[in-house]
C-alpha cells in the first residue's frame, strides 16, 4: 500500500509511472485510441525509427504488452516540460536502455538494462535530473553505440501537439 501511494505521488510529480495512476495492469490499460506519430532520431551517427509518445495515454501505455523491439526501432517520450523522471518496467516485455534528454536534446542520464517487470513493486530507473525528452531502446545499445553524457539527440519529423 505505501508503495502504491509513492508510486502515484512520483506519478503526479513527474509526469511518469503511468500504471500506478491508472491503477490497472497492463491487460487493462487501454492503448492509445490513435497511431503514434513516428519520428527519425539520431543519436550520433545512428538513426532509429521511434514512435512518440506524446500525451498521456501513450505515455501511460509506453512499450508495454510488446514482445519483441528492433535494434533500430524505440520510443520516445515527449513532455511539456522540463523535471526529473521516474520510468518503470511494469509489465515491459523486452529490456531496455532509457537515456533522458533535456529541453537542449542534451543526454543528461541513463538507465541502461532496464529489465522486464510482470509483478509489483518494479524497480524504478530515475533520471534525477530534469528532463523533457526519453528515448528508449533496447537493452545493450547504449553500450554498443559507445553513448556519452553530453550528446545530443537529433528528432527528424513532427511529433504533433504535446500534451
């Protein structure tokens, strides 16, 4: 129960741990009733294709449910604004590197081998600084792209209204 209860207040803090607001697992967490929009990214000299999640729902959803995640495909995260943000693996199904963005599409931290949760309480995977962009890729790609603090993100594409 108290961890329910930080869970939601981290929810409401950050912007972030979707599931704890929903209340529900992933089974009952409806998807986005739209498509994504899909944007390039380039991370250095690497591209990735990703969906953006831009509002709520798609944010709450994430990557849940998938069973399987390219190595040039993700998701990327999109918020009005700026803080420190707290994702979770509830119910995730393939590991992954989470690298946070700031407003300047600076890298500001990494979480890399986020691994799958199917049971609560999930470990969290906190940015601890502010961060506006988070882009997630699967597990082991940080590594072998040799990511650095300090880079910058490139987004190719409209993201659309952001919510």
């Amino acid at each position: 129960m108290y961890l329910s209860r930080w869970l939601l207040l981290a929810t409401v803090l950050t912007g972030t741990l979707p599931s704890a607001v929903w209340g529900q697992s992933a089974t009952t967490l409806p998807k986005p009733a739209t498509a994504l929009p899909r944007v390039v990214v380039w991370l250095g000299k690497h591209s990735f294709e990703v969906s953006a999640a831009t509002g709520f729902r798609s944010r709450a959803y994430g990557l849940m449910n998938r069973t399987r995640l390219s190595r040039t495909h993700g998701m990327l995260f999109v918020f009005r604004d700026s803080a420190p943000r707290t994702f979770w693996m509830k119910d995730t199904r393939v590991a992954l590197d989470i690298l946070f963005f700031d407003t300047k599409y600076q890298l500001v931290a990494m979480q890399s081998n986020a691994q799958p949760c199917t049971k609560t309480p999930c470990k969290l995977y906190p940015s601890r600084v502010p961060a506006r962009y988070v882009l997630e890729l699967v597990a082991g790609t940080a590594q072998r792209l040799d990511t650095r603090i300090g880079q910058h993100l490139r987004i190719v594409g409209s993201l659309g209204p952001i919510q």
